[in-house]
C-alpha cells in the first residue's frame, strides 16, 4: 500500500509548515508534525510527497468543457476561463481534474511564476512533490451534504456537487448564504428544493464555542448539522482526502513530471559500458576472422586455378571450383572414384611385391573398375596375384584375358570393390 508525506504549508514565507505521514486507505501512520518546512524532508524518504497551499492561492472552479483529450483540454483553458480572471492568462497556470458526474471540469488555476518559485524551494530543500493542490480539495466531496473546515479566520466549503473554495472573514452561516445554499428571507427549513439538506463541520474547540450562535441559526436552515472536533488540527483530515486521490494536481503541462533518463540509467552505466566493449570486441573480431578467411579464400582459389590450368590451360577464372570438381567427380566415375582407385591400388601393389616376376604394362579407371595389362612367366603367377588382391574381401580380380607370347604370358586383369 502507498504511502504518503502530505504537507500543507502556510501563508506567508515566514508561516510554519504541517505534515503527516498517510495511506492511500486514510490511515495515520503517526502523529501530525509542524515547524520548518527542512524538518519535513526526514519524513520524506520511500513516500510520495503531496503538497497542499493556501487555497487563497488558487483558483478553484469547475467548467463544462466538452473537449476529451487531455492536451486539448490544457490548451483550451486560458480562452475558457479567460474573461473571469483578472490576471494576464500568459502569467498564469492552467490545470485540470478528473470530469465528475456532471460532466464538468473541475480547475485550479495560479500564478506560474508562484508555483515555480515554490517548486525551486521545495526542490532545494530535497522535496520533490507527486502532486501540488490547494488545500480545499482537502474536504471530501459528499452528494447531499456540505462540508465545512471552519477555523478563526476562514471557512472551507465543498458543498459535495462543484463548488470548492475558502472564504475569509466570515462565519459559517454567512459562508452558507455566500454560495446560495440558505437566504435571510426564508422560512426555517426553507432551503430550495434539491439543495443539500445535511452539513458536516470540522472545526476546533475554540472556533465552536465563537461561532455557538451561528451553528445555531445552521441547525434552524438545514435537517440536520454534525459538529466534528479536530483535536489534532485540519491536516490529518485534509491528508485523508487528498491521498485517496482527491483534488486538482498543479503539476501538470510544464510543472508536469518528467522521465529523468540520466538518472533512471546512472546505475546501469558501468555494465552498459562493458556490454559496449564486449560488442566492439566481438564485432572487431568478427571483422579480422573475416579478412582472415576472405584472403585465406583468395589464396586457395588462386591455387584451384593453377592446378586446374594444368587441365585446361585457356581457363582464364575459376567462379565456382566446387561445381568444378563436381563435375571432374562425374567424368571419372563418381564421387568415390578416387577413394576406391586409389585403395585398388594399395591391393595391386600388395599382389605385385609378393609377385616380383610379373610386370605392369598399362593401369585404366573407369566408372569403378581398374583394368591392369600386365605379364607374368606364367599363369600360375597371374592366379596368385588374383587372390592377394581378394584376400581382403575389399576387392575382387578377375582374369579377362590371357595370351602366351614365347616364354611369358601377356593378361588383362579387372580389378573391383567387393561385392560388385
């Protein structure tokens, strides 16, 4: 659950503050305190702070503005407003609440300068405030009822539809007949049909006992009058109000809060700068392995050239070696063709050492067969070597052919992988 630091300065600079810590459901989370506004800033510390000022400070009205958006709706207030206010609308500040059942727009409006100077002071005291309100909107609005926060000089009024204010140097019957809820020349009881019928005033000891009178000829106009104490003062019952939620926040268009970037990242700079330096590396690297094999590349392709012009002296460039080999696999007999050529070989040697008699005239391949023109002094010896290339099972040869020439015997021999 939320919780909040809810300040209500005074008027006048040299005017002490009060504070007290709150909920967002309204509970006290210890006593009210008042003094220097610097002896608040302690309290401050994992709470929200929301400032309340002297409602004779702002403006405080409603307004039927059929406008949604939210950026329209600031910029359309000062022509709204414009021919009920004294002041130039370039000076002052322009805020709005949420739209109430009625549809209208509740509005605060102050001097910007003013809330700027405040700001900077609170700032330079270390206070940030979520939310700057006058401190009217600290009585809670109750349909069919008038809430009064009287004290020696002034009366707040929320009379629970749309009207919030303070009125000063008057007691609380006039306060009453000043926002037309109760006329001199009516009966008793006599109060317009549909006008609130129930007030609920908050007020000290001392204000009771002044205004005895008037809470008298109060109780004469409306049904019914509940007098409540605040022995603590008016800002435990101003706090519970505004932390639920109540009120016109100031801080909105320019005043409005703004997403310190800087400071949301400050403590992810250091493993931003090593990720940073991680990515160059690699990247660097990346880049080096990639010159690397690209002249490692150049090099083999220069060499497949020389090699291949061995075959084909005219060939100027080689484009794709692989399909040339491909196609060099083709044309001798498949892509094992040099595999079992050259272990055809292995075997032929093998028969031919243990066979020193007998000579090789001429070796062919093709599509996996060896062909071997040889002479031997007889065809004893050509048997023999048959049988060493077979010996294995990897290979098999047979005779094709013999042909006796004076004292030595010319033959062709067919060398195969086994199984063939």
């Amino acid at each position: 659950m939320a919780e909040f630091l809810v300040i209500r300065i005074g008027e006048g600079e040299s005017a002490p503050a009060a504070w007290i810590a709150v909920d967002s459901s309204g509970t006290r989370l210890g006593p009210p305190s008042s003094g220097d506004l610097a002896a608040a800033t302690p309290a401050a510390a994992d709470r929200k702070v929301i400032v309340l000022v002297p409602a004779t400070e702002v403006l405080t009205t409603t307004i039927d503005l059929p406008i949604k958006s939210a950026a329209r709706i600031q910029s359309a207030l000062p022509f709204a407003l414009e021919e009920f206010l004294a002041d130039d609308v370039e000076d002052l500040h322009f805020a709005a609440g949420a739209r109430r059942e009625t549809g209208r727009l509740p509005v605060s409006v102050i001097n910007r300068q003013k809330l700027r100077d405040w700001l900077d002071q609170w700032r330079a005291l270390g206070l940030r405030p979520s939310a700057v309100m006058a401190d009217c909107y600290g009585l809670a609005r109750l349909p069919g009822t008038i809430s009064m926060l009287v004290t020696a000089d002034q009366v707040y009024v929320n009379d629970g539809a749309d009207t919030e204010l303070v009125l000063q140097g008057v007691g609380p019957q006039e306060a009453l007949a000043a926002i037309g809820v109760i006329d001199d020349g009516d009966e008793p009881g006599g109060a317009e049909r549909g006008r609130p019928r129930h007030v609920l005033a908050y007020c000290d000891a001392e204000a009771e006992q002044k205004y005895a009178r008037e809470w008298l000829a109060v109780r004469h106009d409306f049904e019914d009058l509940d007098i409540k104490l605040l022995p603590d003062g008016a800002l435990p019952r101003l706090a519970v109000t505004v932390a639920s939620g109540a009120g016109v926040n100031l801080l909105q268009g320019e005043f409005g809060a703004k997403t310190e970037y800087a400071a949301l990242l400050r403590p992810w700079r250091h493993a931003a700068m090593l990720l940073l330096a991680l990515a160059v590396t690699l990247v660097a690297g990346r880049s080096l392995e990639f010159l690397e094999l690209r002249n490692r590349a150049g090099e083999l392709e220069a060499s497949f050239l020389a090699e291949y012009r061995e075959i084909a002296p005219t060939v100027e460039s080689v484009p794709d070696p692989a399909a040339v080999v491909a196609s060099l696999r083709a044309r001798a007999g498949g892509g094992q063709a040099p595999a079992v050529f050259l272990q055809s070989l292995e075997h032929l040697s093998r028969a031919m050492q243990q066979n020193r008699e007998a000579t090789i005239e001429a070796i062919s391949y093709r599509a996996g067969v060896v062909d071997v023109r040889l002479t031997a002094p007889s065809v004893s010896v050509l048997d023999n070597i048959t049988r060493v290339i077979g010996e294995s099972g990897a290979f098999q040869a047979r005779i094709q052919s013999t042909d006796q020439e004076g004292e030595k015997v010319n033959s062709r021999l067919q060398i195969q992988a086994g199984g063939a």
